[in-house]
C-alpha cells in the first residue's frame, strides 16, 4: 500500500506492507505552495513521479493530512498548515493515481502506527493524543481506528474541561487544547514572564501560592527568551528539560491539565494505553509522570486496573507507515466504509 | 434469556427474547433488606422462585444493578442503594440457578435497552447519559455494548468539566456529575433560595447577571419547598414543567451544563444519538432542547451532520429487558468475553 504523509513542510511517500513495513525508502518532497489550485497540481505531479519510481503492486493509498477531514466525501475541510478548503482531495488523488485512496487526519494515522508498529503494539483499546500547538486525538478500539457515525470521532483536544474557560480556536470555551498543548506551554511561561508566578493553576490556590515566593532569579531565563522574541512551547520545554525551576512550573501546569485529560479518557474508555505524541512528547517523563501519577488517583477502577501511558515512539516515518496501515485497514475489509 | 433487575426498592424479573419482547409478565419482589449475607440468600430465593414460575427454556440470565461493578469478575464492587460491597453477584447467582450469568452496571444496560428497542432504535453509535442523583453512562458502538479493556468504560458522569471545579463523591473537582444531575438541579435551586439568584453560572457573568434584577416574587416557591423541607431534584423539575421563572432559571442552568456534556460526547465518539435517561429526563425539552442547541453550536462537524439528543422511551420494564438483551449479546457472542 501507498502510504503518503502530507504535511506544512514535506510530502513524504513510500510503499508499506500490511504489517507496517516501509519497502525500500521513504521519498520526500518540499511541500507545494501557492493557491489551492496550484497546490493539488503540483501535489499530484510529485506523487505520479513518486508513484513511478515504487516498482511493487500497490492495491491502494492512504493519505495523512492535518486538518479538518470530511471522511467519508475524502474532502479536507480545512486545515492549519495547507492552502486546501474544501478540497476533495481524496478523490483527486485518485483519479490521479488511478488507484481507490483513503485520506484521514494525521492523528488517526499517528495513532493507528503507534498501535501497530509503536508504543502501543499489541494493545487492543489505545487513545491517542497529540500534543502539539493544538490537541489531536485518535481512538482505536478493539484493535481498529474509530470514526464514529460519520467519520469525525476522535477531536479529543476539543472537550470542555473548564466550563467557562479560556476561548478556544474551535469557538467554545475551556477546551483541553487550551490547557495541555504547545500553546498552553508557551502561555504559562508568559504568566510567569508578566506576574513572577503562574496565574491559572490547575490545583487550586496551591499552585499559584507555590509561586507567590519565588527565588531571586526565579524566571530569568523565561524573561531572557521573552525579550529575545524566542518565547515559544519548543524553548519553554527544552528549559524546563534543562532543568529551570519556572520552566518547569510551566510544565508541571501543562502535566495538571493532561493528568485530567487522562483520567477523563480512562474513565470514558477504560482503554489499555494512552499514548501522548506530538512536539511536547519529546518532555518525557518530565511531563508524563506528574500526568500519569495524577490520572491514577483519579481514575474509577473497579477492579484495579487503569490505564498505561506512553510516549510515542515512531518518528519521522510514523506518518507515511500510519497513512499506509489505515489504508490496509479500510481496504481489505469491505465492512467499514471505503 | 431471563433479564433481572436489582434495584434498591425492587428487583424485577422477567423472560425475554433476543429481539428484546417480554415473556408473560415480569415479576417484582420486595428488595431484601438487612446484612448483605442476608440480602443475598432473599434475593437468591426470590430469583429461585421466579425461576420456577417460567416454563420457557432459559438459555443464561443478565443481571442488572446499579453501583460500580468488576465486568469480568461479575462482582458488585458497591452500590449506592444496597448493602453489597465486593460481592461475586454473578457467581453466586449462576451457582443458585444453575445458569450462565452476566453481571452489568444498570446504565448500560439501559443503553443497550434504548437501542434495540427504545429511542435509539436503528441507530448503532449510541451514547446514553443517565441523569440521576448522580450520572451514570452506556456506550454503543457499532451497535454492541462497548466496555474497554477491563469492562469499566462508559463513566461519563465522572469526566472533568470544571477543572479545580465542585468536590464530587469520586474524589475528584469538577465532575460533569456535579453540574447536570439532579442533586445539581437541588444545588442550583438552593442557591437561587439562599442569593436570590444563580451563583454559579455556566456561562460566566451572563446568567448571573439576568438574575440579578429579578421579579418580585422570583424564587418564592422554590423558598416555600426549602422551607418545607420539600426541595430535591425531583420537586425543583415539577416546579420548572408548571412554569415557575426560577426553578426554570435552575433547570436552565443544568441544560447549560449538559449542552457542554454532550458537545464533548460528540468531538469524542460522533455517534449518531444521544440519550437522555434518568429522572431529569422527565422534564423532556424544557432540559433537551437547550442543551441540544448548544451542543449543536459548539461539536465539531466537518460533513454537517451532529448527533442526534432524544429522551429515553422505555420504561419500567427497561431494566429487565436492557438485562437480559445484555447477556444474548455476550452469551450469544464468543468473541466477547463471558
């Protein structure tokens, strides 16, 4: 199977076998840019060149894409990084390869790879979130990706844990995105720049009281990036893996919020491992043990069990191998909707 | 298959088909009292006895009973309403009749109930919500009771919607239970009796604000309940069908939580259906419908299209059936586990 990654920067594409195995190497190229119309043109001429160049039998292609997937037209809806609205991407994509295609959001493909190939391999129930400057999600159950009635299931990042709460992108309000993403980092770490201390603790007052009596340079670096412009989730984290005290209160809120995402998600699911990707995976421990220590005092387990959480292992070719396994998945079972 | 539905006033029995019909009449008994030994040996005669009356072939029982229960150990972990507490159930009722048995939490037996023969009817990816005292849920996918891994899916009522919010009885702040269930109907109540207006709106200052300058006699009724000893949920919900401006402001103020609820249910599972069961269903669309519109303002839906919210149909003799088409599922079924 054709698997192809379609991202803001690259285009990656290779041909995958069923148990998630890149045949020969995985072909980049630089994304299209343009208008829309300009973009598909030339996303189509670099896939019928990759296409040529991949001597196996392909029965088919699955496509990861960021954004907004209408699932079952194969249209992309919208998307953050891409100039595509309204696209039937799917269907072009198709007709240009002559070959059936899948096209799904790149957190279903992130998610079904990590289960088949990844962190989660050999786990039946797996949720999936990314975290990055927005929240993904995707849901496999009983071994297989989740869609819902209509193929829109799995928008994790998208539920309220904060009625009446900080305004999201989607236009509702205390969204998780706001509270456990790349952006939320990045915003902690502004409270701690402008107030000396985090304003929005999770935890109550303590958080917030923790803060209240801060050491002389508590912050410093913080202010040093601020002012050079550089204030961003990716430098906040890597401070805080260095090792800065405010860095890490700005995690450690982060942490907060994710430890009641998970709790939420064990509790709706009860699945047998959650897996956290996206850029800030790349925290480890340093975000994921406060989250998980957090989810396990307060998840419902009547008997004992509760759920593993992991970072996500694959890497670069996840999208590629991801897009290709959905594909596998939906092709050869005429039971769910192709 | 006979359906048994253990309750803390009654326990009903009943035979029932696959395609979900009653056989003859369904029996009720007295709910045991006493010491949980105690309770168990009446409730094991009582079941006896039912057994004996039924001149059908009786294939496996499906017990239903509300409380947190361990799936695959068929044990009742505990149980608001009765005296059991880390109870093998299932055994003990499978040794008594001699039968295969299967032990299920009464909200997803609802679900399963509302699905094959109640509001959900024709629908396959069906979520309930049980608004109660507390607020229990069920989840259908593809049309079949979905557990997780360890059987303790469906939780809904204990998923963060107000993070650092209310103290629930899970131990846990902010608990979707604590916002759109009846005790948070009588808490909203009591609040317009004690303030003369709302304190703890869930659209921030707006609803607050509304009730700032009330009519006169704004929350006279609701006062004489309270002084009367009278107010609870269910007198709050009756007050609100007649009409009266604040217990309506109350159920308004739930139907602003629940909308949240169920936005969240819809980015999480798209599924085609909502229902609403529970005892605030009675009070219908004075609940539904603003809960519905917001929730259809705020899920995410690339292709258009949003779950559907309906109040559950059946009635009394939901439990038994919602029981006993529990164990035809997993009996009937060797790839789930018995």
């Amino acid at each position: 199977m054709l698997g192809i990654d379609i991202g803001g920067t690259k285009v990656a594409v290779g041909s995958v076998t069923q148990d998630g195995t890149v045949q020969g190497e995985i072909m980049d190229f630089l994304s299209p840019v343009g208008s829309p119309e300009e973009f598909v043109e030339a996303l189509l001429e670099q896939l019928r060149e990759a296409r040529s160049r991949i001597k196996d039998d392909i029965l088919g292609v699955g496509v990861g894409c960021a954004g907004t997937i209408d699932w079952a037209e194969r249209r992309v809806v919208e998307s953050p990084n891409l100039p595509l609205k309204d696209e039937l991407l799917g269907e072009r994509i198709a007709k240009a390869l002559r070959l059936p295609v899948v096209l799904d959001n790149d957190a279903n493909t992130a998610t079904l790879a990590e289960v088949r190939v990844g962190a989660a391999k050999g786990n039946s129930h797996v949720i999936m979130l990314t975290l990055g400057t927005g929240v993904g999600g995707g849901i496999v159950l009983d071994g297989r990706l989740y869609r819902g009635a209509t193929g829109s299931a799995g928008e994790l990042g998208h539920t309220i844990v904060k009625g009446n709460g900080d305004l999201c992108r989607c236009g509702r309000r205390g969204c998780l995105e706001q509270y456990a993403s790349g952006s939320a980092l990045e915003r902690y770490a502004r409270q701690i720049v402008d107030h000396g201390r985090l304003t929005s603790a999770a935890q109550g007052e303590d958080a917030a009281d923790a803060g209240a009596d801060p050491p002389e340079d508590y912050g410093r670096r913080l202010r040093e990036l601020a002012a050079a412009d550089g204030l961003n989730g990716k430098s906040v984290g890597e401070l805080a893996l260095e090792g800065d005290a405010a860095a890490r209160d700005a995690v450690a809120e982060v942490a907060a919020w994710l430890g009641a995402g998970l709790a939420n998600l064990a509790n709706i699911f009860n699945p047998d491992m959650i897996v956290i990707g996206g850029g800030l995976s790349s925290l480890g421990d340093l975000l994921l043990e406060p989250a998980r220590k957090l989810m396990e005092a307060h998840a419902i387990r009547p008997n004992g069990t509760v759920a593993q959480v992991a970072a996500a292992q694959l890497g670069n070719e996840a999208g590629v191998v991801g897009a290709a396994l959905v594909a596998w998945e939906v092709l050869e079972d005429v039971t769910l909707p192709v």
